[in-house]
C-alpha cells in the first residue's frame, strides 16, 4: 500500500512538472513583455526599455510600442544582425525612443564588428516554412513581411558610429517596409573614438542600406560626419522605392583619398531600378577633392528621380551635381542611364569654393529634355508656386488643398501637406493624455525664408496620425508656428513604464525557478519510494 502511495505520489508530481515546463515555455516570452503573445493579431507590447532590449530574444515576432521611452545607456546593442536579422514587425503608435545623450552602437555578441548599426541592425524577409508532401516542397507557412511603423527617434545626443551601413533607425534592410519614421534632432552622427573609419561604409540618417525596400512618410534632421557613402536619409538603395520623405541634415567631409566619398542631401546612391519620388533635401553639403556631391543623390545611376528638388547649399567638390552626379568616368558604350523627372535644383545656391578643380557634366536622360544646367531654377522660381505645377506636381499653394506638396507663394519651397483634410481637421483638435505638461507642434509650415528645419509629419490617408513634432519636448508650455497645431502632454514617458516590466521580468525569474524546485521534489519523491 506504501509503495502504490508513493508511486501515486510520484506520478502526481511528474504531471505538475510536465504541466509547470509547459507553463514555462509558453509563457517565458509573454512574461518579458507588458502584453499581447507576439502573433501579428496580438503583438508583444513593450512600454520600458528593458522590454525594448528583450526584442532582440524574439526576433521573428510582433511588437507595439506602447509608451515612449528613453535610452539612458550610453551604448546600444542593434536589435538584429547580419547573421540573426529582425525578421518581425514592429509598431510604434506615433510613440518616441528618446536617446538621452550620446550613444555608441556596439554589437552585443562581437564588439569588433563593422557591420549593420542602427536601433535596428539588420531588418530582413525571413523565410517560407516548407515540407515534402507526396515527393514535392510545399509552403506551409509563408514568412510575414517585416516592418517599422510610426516611429520617431530622437536624439539628445551625438550618434558615434563603429562601422556601417549605419541608419539611425536602421543599419540594412531587405524586402521591408519602413514608413512613417523620422529621427529629429540637431546632433551628429560621427565616428567612435576608437573606430576604424576605413571600415565606416555606408551611413544614413534614418537608414544604412535599402535593398528591395519601401521607404515612405520619413524624415531625418541630424548632421553626418562620416562614412563613404553618406545619405541626408538613406545612404544607399537598391532596387526600392523612396517616396513622400525628406533630409534636412548637412553632410561634411574632409576627404581626400583617391576615390572620394558620395554624399547625398537625400542618398549617397542608388542603382537598379530606384524610384525616387516627391522627396526633397534642404541641408548643406560641403564635399572635399575626389567627393561626388549630389544636392538630392550623391551618385544616382539607373533610376528613376521624379517630382523632387533639392535647396541647400553645396560646395568644396570636385565633382557637383545640383541634383546627383551620375558617375565620375562616364563610360559612353555602358551608359549608365538615371532618368531626372519634373526635378529641380536652387542654382543660386550650388557653388564651388575654392578646392573647386573643375565642374563635369554628364549624360543622364531628363524629362523634359534639358541639360543639367537647366533643372536649376532661381531661388525666387524654387517658392513660385508656377514652377511646380506647371510641371504636373500634386501642388497648392492653399493650406486646405489636400494635395501632397504645398507651398506658401515666394515664402517657402515645397513642403509636405497633409492629403485628407478631415484627419487634418481632427489633428488640430486632438489633445494629450497624463503627462506632466503640454507641448505644441505646428501641422503646417512655417513661414520664413529658410529651407524647413524642423520636421512636418506626414502620414497616407487612412493611417494613424502622429502627435506633431513639438509634443516630443513636453514642455510645460510650447509654442506652434503657423496656423494648425497639434497639443498633447509628454505622456506615457518610461518613467512610469518600468514597474510592469520589473513585474514581468520577476515572473520570468519565478517560472523557471519554480520548474527546478518541481524537479528536486520528484527527485527526492522518487528516491524515498525506493527505500
């Protein structure tokens, strides 16, 4: 009878500990996290910095951001490699990841990599789930399409850089899409003390590399010091598609090696296919001897630039293109053809300076037919609403046009306008949750002489509509320029976030320790039945 007992007991608690690794398996991840179980219809909801971390333990799931968040630490580890890319989605609700000061990005598992930095590090399609039914590979499950949606960055400090491709959001993608994303703020992204800034390559504002990519709704506004590819935006593309996005950020460079840099307001380069289309850059560009300097793309080569303009100053180069400058040797049997599309440049202000050798002017297809000379346009043509639409562009010069450029007549140059006027009616009103104050921001343009700064949100119609730029202060009182304006209060900040997650994180401690205290009873239970 003793034994049958003990057996008894020994078969109870080998379920409990079948049912409790159960339990832990299942529920590890979801404990790391505020909420949701990581599918596409429940994302993971991550409202601290801890849960932001934990991303890079489950790449291939959905997450929401929840709250803002800040990044105290000085260094960052890229969620996804070259090697364990983020194969995932993540969605971010017009919500901030704030990097309080300066941040270097450093690869968790190899500190000397060169490769793919970024809040993200690699961004990429995962693969088909497949399996051998009656002799033939079948798809199962097809891999989902990855994305980041409606995120801002923003930086409070300098972004010192180990290798590239670096993009602020993202060191490369393939086969995603990034929309609605922009980083803001008037530092520098620049080498890291103790880099090698030969193995710098590719760097962008917002992205490192773009291979097979949909880049739509972005922004960026910091300065870049270095690399040898260096974009306002996006540092390099291939075979995607830009649209409805802008750079206002300068490009420096003090290079005079051999072959030079490409530098680009926009792209330092793209190739195979690119379609580019109603963007614009605004920063300065100031290249050195070998550089090929592009006031929109540094080298633009088979693509397609359509409904764009640049407007900042560009100077110091060997090699200027108001627009792009398509290569440094032309080779007339293999050209390599960049079609320019109702694109101009503000010819006032491309200038050589004195490290100025002597200006190339290549072939490249335009539509209409000029040469290059002939897409810069005065910079009292760049704010005439004329110059625009009578080259076909989406344009108007009324603030309810529901177009998707608008431009304040002989004030400003193009700038993005909202496309449905009810959500634009709606953003005016809207108001912020808790939050300790309330800030402002400006849903038009503002109104001065200068080439836009600051960021104006754009959003597709139908798509959730981001809290303007000036809510990303939260300053107890803050002022709009211009006629719309947008309030809320610096909500939902990190500072009341990590009690949950320090919840969550004590849950993912307890299951497991629960699992080995099981494991020792049905040892020991086991033991005593065989006395």
């Amino acid at each position: 009878m003793y034994l049958k007992t003990e057996k008894t007991k020994t078969i109870l608690i080998s379920c409990i500990v079948a049912l409790a690794i159960g339990f832990c398996l299942c529920g590890t991840a979801s404990a790391a996290f505020a909420g949701g179980d990581g599918s596409p219809e429940d994302p993971f909801q991550i409202e601290n910095v801890n849960q932001l971390k934990e991303v890079s333990e489950n790449l291939d799931a959905g997450f929401r951001l929840t709250k803002d968040i800040q990044i105290t630490d000085s260094e960052w580890h890229p969620i996804g490699t070259s090697w364990e890319p983020f194969t995932g989605t993540f969605d971010g609700q017009g919500h901030s990841i704030t990097f309080t000061k300066a941040t270097t990005f450093i690869d968790a598992e190899d500190p000397g990599s060169t490769e793919n930095y970024g809040l993200f590090g690699t961004i990429r399609k995962g693969d088909d789930v497949t399996e051998i039914i009656d002799g033939e590979e079948v798809v199962t499950k097809e891999a989902i399409d990855p994305f980041v949606r409606d995120l801002k960055i923003i930086m409070n400090g300098d972004f010192l850089v180990m290798g590239g491709p670096f993009g602020s959001l993202v060191g490369k993608t393939e086969y995603a899409l990034i929309e609605n994303c922009s980083v803001k703020g008037n530092y520098v992204i620049r080498a890291a003390e103790n880099a090698d800034e030969d193995f710098i390559r590719k760097v962008g504002g917002l992205v490192g590399e773009a291979r097979y990519s949909e880049i739509k709704y972005c922004s960026a506004t910091p300065d870049i010091k270095v690399g040898s590819e260096r974009g306002g935006l996006i540092s390099y593309a291939w075979d995607s598609t830009v649209s409805v996005s802008f750079a206002t950020g300068d490009i420096y460079s003090d290079s005079y090696d051999t072959y030079g840099s490409l530098l680009g307001g926009l792209i330092g380069s793209v190739n195979s296919s690119c379609i580019i289309e109603n963007c614009y850059s605004s920063g300065n560009i100031s290249g050195a001897g070998e550089d090929i300097v592009g006031g929109l793309i540094g080298k633009p080569d088979t693509s397609t630039i359509r409904n764009c303009y640049s407007s900042g100053f560009i100077s110091k180069s060997k090699f200027v293109g108001g627009l792009g400058f398509p290569d440094r040797y032309v080779n007339k049997s293999f050209p390599q053809l960049c079609t320019f599309e109702n694109s101009y440049y503000d010819i006032e202000n491309l200038f050589f300076g004195e490290d100025l050798y002597e200006y190339y002017h290549t072939d490249v297809l335009v539509i209409p037919e000029l040469e290059d000379e002939e897409l810069g346009r005065t910079t009292e043509e760049m704010k005439s609403f004329m110059t625009f639409a009578d080259s076909g562009w989406d344009i108007s010069d009324n603030p309810e046009g529901n177009t998707i450029w608008y431009i304040n007549e002989g004030v400003t140059y193009p700038l993005f306008e909202y496309k449905d006027k009810e959500d634009r009616d709606d953003d005016k009103n809207s108001t912020g949750g808790n939050g300790g104050g309330s800030g402002t921001g400006s849903a038009t343009v503002v109104e001065n002489n200068e080439p836009q700064k600051d960021i104006t949100e754009m959003k597709p119609p139908g798509t959730y509509v981001p809290a303007a730029a000036g809510n990303e202060a939260g300053s107890a009182a803050g002022s709009a320029t211009g006629g719309a304006t947008v309030q809320g209060g610096a909500q939902n900040t990190e500072a009341d976030g990590p009690k949950d997650g320090n919840a969550g994180n004590a849950w993912a401690i307890f299951i497991p320790l629960f699992v080995v205290i099981c494991i020792c009873v049905l040892y020991f239970g086991y033991k005593h039945s065989k006395r």
